[in-house]
C-alpha cells in the first residue's frame, strides 16, 4: 500500500512539473508575442505620422504653387 501511494505521488509530481513546465513555455512564447506586437504597433503608428505628414505636404503643394 505505501508502495502504491509512493508511485502516485512520483506520478502526480511529474504531471504537476510537466504541466508548469508548459505553462512557462506558453508564457515565454506569449510574452515574446507581446513584444513582436507592440513593435509592429510602434511601427505601424510610425507609419501613420508619415502617411499624415505627407498628405499634409501634398495639399501644401498646390496652395503654394498657386502663389
């Protein structure tokens, strides 16, 4: 009978490790994914000021060829 709670204990305590060992790969892996994310945002956002900026120099454009 001791036995047989020992290998239970061995077991759960593998399953127990094995499953925290998944969790902290996940939550590696998604931490990773956050900064991938928040770089591509920052770049997008980059992006967007550019886009604005030289849409705003376009419509400049005519209003001083015009002088």
């Amino acid at each position: 009978m001791q036995e047989k709670k020992q290998d239970f204990l061995k077991f759960l305590f593998v399953v127990v490790f094995m499953e925290l060992s998944i969790c902290l790969y996940f939550t590696h892996k998604f931490e990773k994914l956050e900064e991938l994310t928040q770089s591509n945002l920052e770049l997008l956002e980059k992006a967007l000021q550019d886009s604005k900026e030289h849409l705003i120099d376009m419509e400049n454009m005519p209003k001083n060829s015009k002088n």
